[in-house]
C-alpha cells in the first residue's frame, strides 16, 4: 500500500517588530525615565527631607509661600480652562470653515512654541502695561492687567493657547460628518448636534489639550515675571520664589516650595487624566 507524504507546512513568517522584545523595550523605557524624569524628582523629595515634616510644613504654611502657590496655581487654572474653550473654538475655525488667510493664522498658532518666553513677557507688558497700546485704554475703564494676578492670566494664556489647539483639531477633523447628518434627519437642531453628538467625542481631546496647557503654565517663569511685577501676596508666582531662595543660598527652603509644586501639581494631573480615561471609556461604550 503506497502511504502519500504529506505537503510539509509553510513555515510561518516571524513577524518583524521595530523595537526589540517586551523585555529590553520596558527596560529602555524604564532607564531612559528613570534618569530623565525619576531620579532628578526623587532627588528634590531627598533634599526637601532633611527638613523633616515640621520643617517642611513651617515653609509650606508661610503667607508668602501659600500666596506664591495660589497665584500660581490659581492662574494656571484660570488660563487653562479659559484655553479648553478658546482652543476648541479656534480649532473648529480652522477645521470646519475656510477664509483667506487660513494658512498663515493656522502657522501664527505655533508661534508660542517658538517665541523666547522672556520676548514674549516683554512683549505682553510692552502692550498691556499702564503706558502699553492696550493698556492704557484698559486703565481708563478701571482694568490694571499688568502687574496683577490678571497678567499673568495673561501670559500664561498666550502660551498655553497651542496645546488645546493642536490637540483638539486632528480629533475635530476625524469626527464624522454623517452622525451630525443623522442627527438632524432626526429632528435635532444645531445645539444638540453640537452638545450630544460633537462635544462627547471631543471632551477627551478638551481634557489632554487642558492639562498640557495647566502643566505649562504652573511652571512658567519666562513670560510671566515681566508682566506680573512679582509683588509679594500680590502678583509673586512660585517659580519665582523658588529662584530667590536659590539666590539667597537656602536651598532647603527651594526644594521644599518645589516639592509642594510637584504634589500639588501631580495630583491635579492625575484627577484630569483619571476623568479622561473615564470620559474615553463612556465614549467607546457608547459606539
């Protein structure tokens, strides 16, 4: 009886992956963000330490420290959120509409990037200082914008505007055209398209674009010192306060307002990304 030899089987091809295995990919990562981000972190909690808790807490609760960390933080927060709803509209602008000039005022959003920050601090006060173009006409009806708590608003406005924008418009443009469609076949008007079918898509993109521009703005020295007249309990950010203690050799006193910087910081950020992973998790459960 003759036995028929089976086709050997096709061996199959070993898929090729860029970056090596699982095991030396989270090896690099790990290394590259121990030394970049980790260490250089854990270094200020060390040093901050050798204060002690009472140490620690005695700066922290200093007048001029907490006024230094509500005006930063404060502003931040305040320019962020004014950012989340001037950057989505900016980039609906920009995606949904066409007009001359579009091309140049689409490359004016990245200039920020660009810009010195201190050239842009310059600037800003230049335009909004008592003498300034702008001003001087806010002066009149009783607004001071320069050396206040609202300059800095300001400034930190100015460069925080790129992050919303750059992140919100690539979503924008992906957002499909046919479920407005059907939604107004279905009777819905142009305020519920917007807010029950193009928000719920945008909101995760809102939150990341809001948290850059806060994580930008909590740190900002450059732009901010000219324009905020750095008056303290009055317009003194704690980047700055952190820089004078340097100066004065207290270096203690430094990292213990940077490490408060850093777990006010860290916690705000993750409360922002934790209500993004949720909003992102509503929205897949929904398609």
């Amino acid at each position: 009886m003759a036995v028929t030899a089976l086709p050997a089987k096709a061996a199959t091809p070993r898929r090729r992956r860029v970056l090596p295995g699982f095991g030396l990919s989270l090896g690099y990562s790990l290394a590259g963000l121990g030394l970049i981000v980790l260490i250089p972190l854990v270094g200020v909690f060390v040093k901050a330490s050798g204060l002690g808790f009472e140490g620690l807490w005695r700066i922290w609760t200093e007048p001029r420290v907490l006024s230094a960390l509500w005006i930063s933080f404060g502003t931040a927060l305040a320019a962020a959120a004014f950012n989340a709803v001037m950057g989505t509209w900016v980039a609906w602008v920009f995606v949904r509409y066409k007009f001359p000039g579009k091309r140049l005022f689409d490359a004016m959003i990245d200039l920020p990037f660009a810009l010195p920050t201190a050239v842009a601090g310059i600037a800003l006060t230049a335009l909004y200082g008592p003498s300034g173009w702008i001003g001087r006409w806010l002066e009149a009806a009783g607004i001071k914008v320069a050396y206040t708590p609202l300059g800095i608003t300001v400034a930190l406005v100015f460069i925080g505007l790129p992050f919303v924008v750059r992140v919100v418009q690539p979503v924008l443009a992906e957002v499909e055209r046919e479920l407005e469609e059907a939604a107004a076949t279905l009777g819905a008007n142009r305020r519920q398209i917007v807010w029950r079918v193009i928000l719920p898509t945008l909101w995760p993109a809102v939150l990341a674009g809001f948290a850059l521009a806060f994580a930008r703005g909590v740190g900002e020295y450059g732009s901010v010192i000219f324009i905020a007249g750095n008056l303290p309990g009055v317009s003194e950010i704690a980047p700055l306060l952190i820089t004078i203690k340097l100066e004065e050799f207290d270096y203690a006193g430094a990292t213990a307002i940077a490490a408060a910087m850093l777990l006010l910081s860290f916690v705000l950020l993750l409360a922002i990304n934790s209500l993004q992973a949720r909003l992102a998790r509503t929205q897949r459960g929904r398609a």
